[in-house]
C-alpha cells in the first residue's frame, strides 16, 4: 500500500523491506547471524533481518544513490506514544534520519485484538496521499523524522489531519498471557491493549481517538538538558 501512495508522487521507488513479520524490533542491528539480501525484482528486495537492517542494506547495497525520502509501513497497528521504541517502522524511518534523509514512518491503527489480515488500511489508502503532499518538502531539522498514524476509522469518517506531540501510556496497561505448549512446559506471551484516553491534551493519543490522524515530529537527541547541569554539580562540575 506505501507503495500506492508513493507512486502518487514518483516513478523513481525502490523498495527494501524485511522479509518477515518484524513488530517490536525497535532500533535492532541483525549481529549475531549473516543477513541475507533477496532481489525480487530491478527495484524490490527483501532482507532477512530487522527494518533498520533494510535501511542499512538498501542506502549501502541496493542503491546507486541515497534517495531524497524513505517512507516506512504502512504498519499494521498502532506506533504512539511510547510505543514507538519498541517499533520496527519508526526505527526504519530513524536509520533514515541518521543518514541525513528526509523519513516518514506510517502506522494504521486497528480497533481490537486478533484481527489478523483483516485490519481495514481504508484510512490510510485514502488519507496517505494528502498526508504525504505536505510533508514532502517541509522544513525538517537535522536528525528529525515524522510519526504518521491513521485512526481506525473509516476514511469518510476520519475528520482530519492533526499536528501533535508524543503522549504517554499507563505503564500498568501491559498483559501478558500465559499458556502451555503440546509438551506442557509454559510460554507467555505479550498482549496487545485498546488505545486508552490520555488526560493530557495535544498528544498523539488523544488525537486518535478523537478520530484525527496523527503527525508527530520526532528527534533522536534523547539528552534532558535541564539535568546536565544538576548532575555535573554532583561531581564537582
């Protein structure tokens, strides 16, 4: 579907992607094993390893030249608030902003549990287009990237586009769910939670669920600048 979208904008797509399910990467590097490049065609390519790995592997190998953006997703399922570092998408778009190119992570949200194949991207094939145009030469820092989620929502239900920051989860929200393998020894197994209402205004969260889609500007500068000075006179700074 990404691909849909771009084309609305460009012949010139290349496509390197993992050849396998990789929710939950975060910003892995595949290390301990060979990763292994597979030409589907002259400009599609999978990657046995993580999305970091294919962005590595497609600005080092696949491609004559670094391209003006990558687009990353569209991901089945939500990537907000703090969800995004764990995400294999935006981390993709992350390895983008290291690279000093512009980077755009997409994610379609879904409204509940077990949903498989059937998450409707309704919203995203519709909307992906007018999020795009914008964004496609908007003014961007150094070492910046773009969150983009759509709500689950039909796209004639979506009621637009908004601009927020990051929001927060109640870390109590996790589950995990227990069972028994066919020899009996036990496995967990990491559930998935409905989006909940955040109290603080402006944030991605909240947006939607008030049926908007989601931008959020993201820096990789993780420093708490007002903390360097507060520890540097701990050790005599």
């Amino acid at each position: 579907m990404l691909e849909e979208i771009a084309r609305q904008f460009s012949d010139d797509i290349w496509i390197c992607a993992p050849s396998e399910e990789q929710s939950g990467a975060g910003h892995s590097l595949t290390l301990t094993r060979p990763v292994r490049l597979n030409k589907l065609d002259e400009r599609r390519f999978s990657v046995t390893g993580t999305p970091t790995d294919s962005v590595m592997m497609a600005l080092r190998t696949v491609m004559p030249d670094a391209p003006d953006i990558i687009l990353s997703g569209v991901n089945r399922g939500a990537n907000l608030a703090d969800d995004i570092t764990y995400s294999g998408t935006v981390s993709a778009a992350i390895e983008g902003a290291l690279a000093g190119i512009r980077s755009i992570a997409f994610s379609q949200v879904y409204a509940r549990e077990g949903m498989g194949d059937d998450v409707p991207f309704g919203a995203a094939r519709e909307w992906g287009a007018k999020v795009l145009r914008p964004l496609i030469d908007a003014p961007m820092a150094d070492r910046t990237l773009i969150n983009v989620n759509f709500p689950a929502r039909a796209p004639e239900d979506v009621k637009g586009i908004r601009v927020v920051r990051q929001g927060f989860h109640d870390y109590a929200r996790g589950t995990i769910v227990e069972g028994r393998d066919p020899r009996g020894y036990r496995y967990f197994w990491f559930g998935l939670d409905q989006i909940e209402h955040t109290l603080d205004h402006g944030t991605d969260l909240e947006a939607i669920e008030d049926g908007y889609i989601a931008v959020t500007p993201l820096q990789l500068d993780l420093t708490h600048y007002s903390t360097i000075g507060i520890l540097a006179e701990r050790f005599g700074g």
